[in-house]
C-alpha cells in the first residue's frame, strides 16, 4: 500500500466542490434587514402573477418583507459583490440566478445585496455575529463542517443564529420539494431547525453520493467486461468479494497501477461502513434527559468486519492510499482500477478534458447488506444570524430565495437531471445507475463532527477524522487494532461529542 495518509481538514479540501455547482442550493438570493429610510411598509404583493424564477408561496402564510429594506446575502461563491454570478460558468444558471433575483427584488421592493468574504470567512462572519453586529443577514454555510462552530459559538448553544422554526408564519422549510428534509434532521437542535438545506437541482441533486467508478480499460484488459460489470450490478452480485477479486487482478505495482484508490479523507472506509449496515455515527437517546445525540458506532461488529476487510485489501497492496491529492487525480492518469468516490468527480473529470472511459455502479455490498446504498455525508446549509433588524423578514427571504430552480418532482428537474447525467456518463448504464441513486441514498452527519471537537488521548488532541486516517499504516501492519484502538477511546470520544450537543446527563 502506498504510504502518505495525513489529516485533511475537510473544510478545506472539499470546499471546491462549490465552486462547481455555483448554482446549487445558491440560485437564489441574500439578505440583510437594513431598514427603508421611510421606516418601511409591509409589502410585496404576494398574490401577483407567478415569476417563473420564484418559488410558488403559499397564501396561508403571513409577510414579513418591507419594502425599502436591503437583505445581505453571504455565499462562498461570491467574488464579486457587484457581479454576484460572475463565478457561474454555465449561462442557463447565471441568467435564471440574474432573473430571479431582479424578480423577488421587484416583488418586495427590496435589495438582495450579494457579501464577498475573505478567507477567514468560516471564523469573521461568526464573530460579528456574536458581537452583535453580523455582517450578512443570510449566510450560506459552506458545507457541514461549520454546522459545530456556528450552532455552538463560543460553546453557547445557538448563541449566534435564529432558530428558522421559530418562524413558521412567515416562512416554510419542511417541502420536500424545495428542501433536503433528511439533512435538515442533522440541523435541527433540541426541536428546532438552525439551518436549511436546500435541494440542489438537476443531476446536482446527487452529486454528493457516493458510487464506484472503475476504468473500462483496465478492467477489459483483465477480463472484465461493461456488460459483465453492469450484469454482475443488476444481478445484486456486486460484493465485497468481487470488489476484492477485479483489485488483485487489476494491480500490477511494477506499473504503478493500483486496483483500487483510498480517496481523500479515507473515502473507502466510509463507504465500506455504509456499505455493510453499520455507520460511524448513531443516534442514541439519553436517558435521563430523553434528548437524542449523535455517539460514535464506528465500531459495532459490523463496522469491525467492514475494517478486517479494508486491512485485508491493504495487506495484499492493492490500495492507493495518498489522501493529500483527490482519488481522481490518479484514476485520470489511467493508474487506478476502481474508486469509490462522489458522483460529482465525473463533472470534475469531464472539465478537465483528459480521463479514461470509465463506467458507474454503486459501492459494493457487505455481507451484512440486503441491498446496495450510498452514503452521502455533504450538503450545504444556510442560516439566518442573530440580530438582523428584521429576523422575521430574513428568514422569509432564506425560504423563498435561496432554494434550487426547480421543484424536485418538476419535469424541469427531472430533464435537466437526465441531460447532465448522459453528459458526464461514458454510457447509458451508468446513466441507469445514476437514476436509480437518490432512492438508495442514505444521509450522514459525520462530517458535522469529523475535525471538531477534540479530545484529548494521552495528550494529543484527536478528533474523529484522526480515527479514520493516523493509524491506518499501524492497523494494516497489525502493530494496532481497530477494535482495540477505538476501545480505548470511544468513552472520552463519546463523552465530548455528548458534550458538544448540548446533552446534559
């Protein structure tokens, strides 16, 4: 196996994933409650004609707008306060992000001013807020690895954010058409909802699910075919097994070519967990308080056994492991067989130009699986801080604004989704596949919790990350254990991620 695994703050190295799909979730607007000079009206009639840019609003619920007022609105993708969409490369997008935008500008008689932030965005936006003086109304989150750091500022349960529930009259978050009702589960804290989750439109939809590629060529070369891939998929014969066998035939480490990729952050080891009905993090009720909270479950007997066989295919080399660069680097290169990976490498790899035909499945099942599944551990959030002159309204404008282009059960989206899958697809199986995805995905809140907080072992502050990626080299030399190692701290893990929700016994 080759050797190079370090810790990768996922913030970091995933956020780029955004930049792809600046139109997800993000095609609406931003906000800020300044108020109108005039002091403002309650306007916006809501019962105009309906702009085909603007999500259909419900007469039952109560207006919150004033017209004159100015929303702030933070997205990482702005880089132009004065050119919000300049960082859209697809046209369609960027005129339908223009459009609605003048047209909910219209509706309310409002400005959607777009904020740029710095670098530090993740840490100055949170620290304004707390201050009492936020720099946006409406912020877009990232991704979840600063869902802890927001909802927990300062180590004070939503100190800094508006609860959206709180807001019911005004504004409606629980439409599975216009939102990811299950990742909205991971954003909700002692029964109320801090941040929305958007769905992304499209094929975007499930871009953050995780398949396996493999590479045509490869594969043929050792026997095995397109058809006998995809027979070997539809038959429910795609298994850890199989999975095992195409690596050990397809790895020839005097060419440099492994059969399978490790992935940034161990990819493989979160799919291999799902994969065999077992999850890193469960959620648990607490005793005494009733509250439910997410404890670390990375080793039930069936997470070990997805472990014994990760060790097994380190054993015999047939692991790329090189975490610092993303797994499709190298399956571009021609130099890996199988990866496991998130469906939107296959955007990344077709705008890069150059890469091998490959086809898609899903991960591999587990002994323990009945079916195939597909974990998805990302999304984007958004949230309204505290401290806005007009909370009401600035949760209106997050729940009209900022959500996809098209309902999900629209034949818009679901065009829209069959284009862009056959445009990044090398076949109309894998298309197949991908259409089948969204039914077997299955949404999880490690990321949440993947580099924060730590804890502390033998005076090294750890995190859960730390778990999936410092001590592979030790386990597939057998000088640790998983099984051991976890023990070992799975109570002091447990105890600060009891802790970090709020859970008090």
């Amino acid at each position: 196996m080759k050797k190079g695994c370090r810790l990768i703050i996922c913030a970091l190295c995933i956020i780029f994933i955004l930049g792809m799909f600046s139109g997800c979730g993000d095609t609406g607007a931003s906000a800020t409650a300044t108020p109108a000079p005039d002091g403002g009206q309650t306007g916006g009639a809501t019962n105009d004609t309906q702009s085909p840019y603007l999500r259909p609003r419900s007469g039952q619920l109560k207006n919150a707008i004033k017209e004159g007022e100015t929303y702030r609105y933070f997205t990482v993708n702005t880089t132009d306060s004065n050119d919000p969409f300049a960082s859209e490369l697809d046209e369609g997008r960027r005129d339908f992000a223009i459009n609605r935008r003048n047209d909910y500008q219209s509706k309310y008689g409002i400005k959607i001013e777009y904020v740029q932030g710095g670098g530090d965005w993740v840490v100055s936006f949170a620290q304004a807020a707390f201050s009492g003086n936020p720099l946006a109304d409406i912020f877009n989150a990232g991704g979840p690895f600063t869902i802890y750091s927001h909802y927990y500022y300062n180590k004070l349960a939503g100190s800094i954010l508006e609860p959206l529930s709180n807001y019911g009259e005004y504004a409606d978050f629980s439409d599975a058409d216009w939102f990811d009702l299950s990742s909205q589960e991971i954003t909700t804290f002692d029964g109320s909802l801090y941040f929305s989750v958007p769905n992304i439109d499209g094929f975007d939809e499930i871009s953050f699910s995780q398949v396996t590629f493999f590479n045509k060529s490869i594969l043929a070369q050792h026997g095995y075919s397109d058809d006998d891939m995809y027979k070997m998929y539809n038959d429910g014969e795609w298994t850890w097994d199989k999975f095992e066998e195409i690596a050990v035939a397809c790895t020839d480490l005097d060419n440099d070519t492994y059969g399978i990729h490790i992935g940034e952050n161990n990819f493989l080891m979160w799919n291999l967990t799902a994969s065999n009905n077992a999850a890193i993090l469960s959620e648990v009720q607490d005793a005494d308080t009733g509250k439910t909270y997410y404890q670390f479950s990375g080793d039930s007997a069936n997470a070990l056994e997805a472990w014994d066989f990760f060790l097994k295919l380190g054993r015999q080399n047939l692991m790329f492991s090189q975490c610092w660069d993303f797994e499709d680097v190298k399956f571009r290169e021609g130099k890996v067989a199988l990866m496991t990976t998130y469906v939107n490498r296959a955007n990344k790899m077709v705008a890069e130009g150059s890469y091998p035909e490959y086809g898609i499945i899903m991960v591999p099942k587990g002994p323990r699986a009945d079916d195939y599944v597909s974990s998805r551990n990302w999304f984007v959030p958004y949230c309204v801080f505290k401290n806005t002159s007009n909370p009401a309204g600035s949760v209106q404008v997050l729940s009209e604004y900022c959500v996809p282009r098209y309902a999900a059960s629209s034949e818009e989206n679901m065009a829209s989704f069959e284009l862009d899958a056959t445009s990044v697809s090398c076949d109309e199986q894998s298309v197949e596949v991908l259409k089948q995805l969204k039914s077997k995905t299955i949404t999880e809140p490690f990321i949440v919790y993947w580099n924060t907080p730590t804890f502390d072992v033998d005076g090294n502050q750890l995190c859960l990350a730390n778990l999936y990626l410092t001590y592979n080299e030790a386990f597939i030399d057998g000088s640790m254990t998983p099984a051991v190692f976890f023990a070992s701290v799975k109570d002091v893990l447990n105890n600060t991620l009891k802790d970090a929700q709020n859970v008090l016994s």
